[in-house]
C-alpha cells in the first residue's frame, strides 16, 4: 500500500496518547512536545532517536488499536 500524504496534518489527542503509552511523554518539541525558541532548526537528540528506533512497530501497533 502506498501512502500519499497531502499536507501536514497536526496528530490528534488520541494518536498523542497512543505514542506515549510506548515513548512516555515528550521531552521537547523534537520529541512531539510544545515547540520553543530554543529549539531553533536543530535537532540535538539525533542519537537517542536512533538508539529508539526499535520502538516504532511498538508504537505503531499502539495507534492502531486505539485509532484504528
């Protein structure tokens, strides 16, 4: 199945919720938390994403079975 995503869609509360029954809540903006100033156009944390990247059938799965 191909994805053909449009324009940039803002996730719901749900799909929030979802992730971080797996992730745990977001630490920054980078990690789906509120955007600051601070946060600039850099992402400092490329490491601990990658070291997380097991995660993501996990969370995946947890979206689908509260969104569908």
């Amino acid at each position: 199945m191909d994805l053909r995503l449009g324009a940039a869609i803002a996730a719901t509360d749900a799909e929030r919720e979802a992730v971080a029954s797996i992730l745990g809540p977001p630490e920054s903006g980078w990690d789906g938390g509120q955007r600051q100033a601070a946060d600039g156009h850099v992402a400092h944390r490329g490491r601990a994403a990658r070291q997380r990247r097991h995660l993501l059938i996990p969370v995946l799965h947890a979206v689908q079975e509260r969104i569908g």
